[in-house]
C-alpha cells in the first residue's frame, strides 16, 4: 500500500513519501513557517489518487481547519505505540506515536523504552513507551517543553528559543529561587495562555535561571522516567530531544541510547509515514539522514559564476588548508539533512583550534547571539580522546565534557560540546574533508554549524552563494565547484 504522509504541526510543517522529506521552510525561506499554515494545508493536506493519506497534527496547527478532520479522529486516544485509526483511506495516529515511532523504527533495536517529549501534541505533552509498547502519560508530570517554551518566552527568546536559553545554561549557576519557581509552576494549570503572575517572577539573572531550569529538567526526568524504565535501550524524540544535556545524562542510566536527527515536529511525517508502513505493510521502513531533493548542479552557471571546478580530492586538500589557516568555509553537498542540525551537506565549517572562532563567526556570518557554542565535528575513531562519553553522537544530540584544551573552537564556557561523530559509511565526503584536516593538524574534527544566516538552512545552491556573498565566509564548495573571495 503506497503512503503519503503529512505533519499538520503549529508552524514546523512537512510532507513525506517515502524518499523526500518536505520540511516546508527550506523552500519558503521562513524559519518555522509561521505565515504559511492555510497555503500549506491548501497545497498538501489531500489524499493522493494512488496513496493512504496518513498524517498528525498538534493542536494549534489545525485550530482554523477543524472541519478538514472528523470527530472520531479528534476523539482518537492510542493505549501502545502501533494504535491507529483507519477509514476510507485516511490514516491517523497521535501526534506524540509519531514522534516515537521516528526515533524508535530508525534505531534498529528490537525492543526499547521510548520517550516523546516536547510542548504541545494533539492529546499529550509527554509520553513514555515500555518495551512492551504500552503507553504511559506524564503530560502532568512531565511538562517540561512546554516550561522551556514559556520561560524562553519570558526571557525574551521567543516561545520557539529554548535553544537559545540553553546555550545560557553554561554561563550560570544553581538558584534555589528559581527552583521553587519551577515547582510552584508546575503545581498550577498547565495552559497555553501567558500567565500574567510570572510577571512577578525575577528575571535580574537570566543565566541562573538557564541553569536551574536544566537542572531542574534532569532531577524531572530522574523522578519521573528513571523509575519507568523496561530494558536497556531507550529512543528520545520531541523538541525537548535537542536537549543535549538530557540525552547525555540518559546514557548514565541506559545501555544504549538513540536520538534521530529530526526529534522535534520538523521529523513528524517521517514518523506517521514508518507507522503506517510498518502496520500496513508489515515492512520497517529507515529514513536517511540526507533526505533533501536532488538537484543537478548546473556546472555551466557556476563557472560563469567564477567557480573553478576540481577533483574532490584537491578540493579536500584545499579547503582542509584553508581551514587550517583560519579561512571558513560554507561547505554543499548532496541532499540536505532532515532535522535541524547541519550534519555535513549544508554545513559552515571552520578551526576548533581558534579560541576566537565562535565570535567571528557569530558576529560575521550567522549575526546571532554571541554566547552560542559551536559544535565539533569529529571522526568517529577519535571521540573517545577528546570528549567524555560513552556513545557516538552522529546527530548531535548530546551534550558532553570535553577533555582537552586543544579545541577551544568548540568548547563552552562550561566546558562542554555538542558532539556529532562521523563515520565513513554514514557521509564519506565529509569525513574525507575532516580526514584531510587530521593530516595537516593532527586534530581529527572540525568545527561545524548550519549553513545559514538568520534564516532556515539553505536548501538550493543558489541560496548558499547568496549567504557566501552578504556573509564574511571565505570559500564556498558547492559539489565539485570551488570559489574563494581571495581570488
């Protein structure tokens, strides 16, 4: 049975088929689509002649589009993780089942704990799947995305920062104040709506706040999850699965833990598309990582554009050069990533060895907040000398200690990372580059960011040479095509 598959969300809209992952603002150029829900639903909420129509939503995303959706679906409550609802070729499944099913279809293993965690959903605000794939409710216990959204708001990051209140985790510390805050909080109503009492809350000191709250967040997840678990595998997904901090202190508790690289609502056609597949078809169904479109590269344009087209391997010598000799470089390849981490296809690369590197960056070409880390990049053969964990992180997912004083680049105030590890069997191109850099300095990573400026990650090569143009980047490799500022 063919599947299309479509994530009706509040802003993070996207479609599947099982080869293309649609994450609509690539192509609208607008992060989190906010203007684009009606032209969405328009374009993309209609059952293919050939195919089931299989999709989710959150709340928000269809509260102006309530009469495309029947009462039997809105009423729809799942009880284990392969629930569904089936009619007329309409095919629905919970907003927090699609989520696990993302994380838990992609991770191989054959049985695992599963938590689907983020703000909002259809029915849920978190929920935790054993191994036997029951489903259990800690929306009202475990409300922690929606308490990162609301307290990033207020902090005056926007209800979708808490990336950004994260990166303020490493520059505070403990407040017992907040902490009660946090407590008193999550004792009340947990609403959508702006509680106009939190103005009385005392926000002199945003940084502690930051750190409390990820504190707060693991002693959270520590009651509540730690004492649910079945096995030793555990799959995360949800918006609250960018949070690298939580993952890394899950691998203290499980064996083996897996994050996916779309976690928050941007993966959620993939999960709902694997769900119906693998219970109408009986088939598991892997999603890439690099599940962009394919584009032919016009060779034609780009040398009359000034590029200079080489051999992958002199362009891997170049660029690993360059780099070592404090040049940044907007680096196209391929498909794009799902997710929203660049993991190698759309990527900003630069020196972890340069203490400076974070600023240049964020001051010159991403114009963003200057207390944001960058992440390290590093082969997957070598983490362990440079990084305290236990597990790779290809997506990453997870937030750890660095061990050494050797990439200032890419180490927090605190003295963590964000690690991705890369092997040669998940992106050969990239790991020959980091490879070629190994060579030359002995330093087997690089530093590694979206390719982007203050707008969702490129997703055509024309968008990249316009980021290369208005940005302070120095060389910019789209495929096989190379072109430096300096020539």
């Amino acid at each position: 049975m063919k599947i299309y598959s479509v994530a009706l969300n509040l802003h993070d809209h996207n479609t599947y088929d099982g080869v293309f992952h649609n994450q609509r603002e690539r192509f609208t150029r607008e992060k989190h689509n906010f203007s684009d829900t009606d032209n969405f639903i328009k374009s993309y909420f209609k059952k293919p002649d050939d195919s089931i129509l299989a999709f989710t939503y959150t709340v928000g995303g269809i509260k102006n589009h309530k009469e495309l959706i029947s009462n039997e679906i809105l009423n729809y409550q799942p009880k284990k993780l392969f629930d569904y609802y089936f009619k007329d070729d309409i095919y629905y499944i919970d907003h927090h089942q699609s989520h696990a099913a993302y994380a838990f279809l992609n991770s191989g293993f054959k049985q695992s704990d599963i938590l689907a965690i983020d703000g909002i959903g259809s029915k849920y605000r978190c929920v935790f799947f054993d191994k036997d794939q029951n489903l259990i409710d800690l929306s009202n216990k475990l409300p922690i995305g929606w308490l990162w959204n609301h307290m990033s708001n207020l902090t005056g990051f926007g209800t979708l920062g808490a990336s950004k209140l994260m990166g303020k985790v490493g520059y505070g510390k403990y407040s017992e104040y907040y902490y009660n805050v946090f407590e008193l909080i999550l004792a009340g109503t947990i609403k959508e709506k702006k509680y106009k009492e939190w103005k009385q809350i005392d926000l002199s000191n945003i940084n502690d706040l930051a750190f409390t709250l990820q504190k707060f967040t693991i002693d959270k997840i520590k009651e509540h999850v730690y004492p649910l678990k079945s096995c030793d595998n555990l799959c995360i997904a949800g918006g609250v699965a960018y949070n690298g901090y939580m993952n890394e202190e899950f691998t203290n508790h499980y064996e083996n833990v897996f994050v996916p690289p779309a976690v928050g609502d941007e993966g959620q056609a993939i999960g709902t598309y694997q769900h119906a597949d693998y219970t109408l078809n009986n088939n598991i169904h892997k999603s890439e990582t690099f599940a962009g479109k394919e584009y032919n590269i016009n060779g034609d344009f780009l040398t009359g554009y000034g590029f200079v087209e080489k051999d992958i391997k002199d362009i891997n010598i170049e660029v690993a050069n360059a780099i070592a000799n404090q040049k940044i470089v907007g680096w196209y390849q391929g498909k794009s990533e799902s997710g929203n981490r660049a993991l190698g296809n759309r990527s900003i690369l630069a020196d972890p060895r340069n203490p400076d590197m974070k600023n240049i960056i964020n001051n010159t070409i991403k114009l963003r907040e200057d207390f944001r880390p960058f992440a390290p990049a590093v082969l997957e053969e070598h983490y362990k000398e440079y990084f305290d964990t236990r597990l790779p992180s290809p997506y990453m997912s997870r937030i750890c200690k660095v061990k050494t004083d050797k990439v200032p680049g890419i180490t927090h105030v605190d003295g963590t990372a964000r690690i991705q590890t890369v092997n040669k069997n998940d992106n050969e191109k990239f790991y020959n580059l980091i490879n070629e850099f190994y060579k030359i300095t002995g330093i087997p990573m690089l530093l590694n960011t979206s390719f982007n400026c203050q707008e969702p990650i490129v997703e055509y090569y024309v968008e990249a040479i316009r980021t290369f143009n208005n940005t302070a980047l120095d060389i910019l490799v789209i495929d096989k095509y190379i072109l430096r500022k300096d020539n």
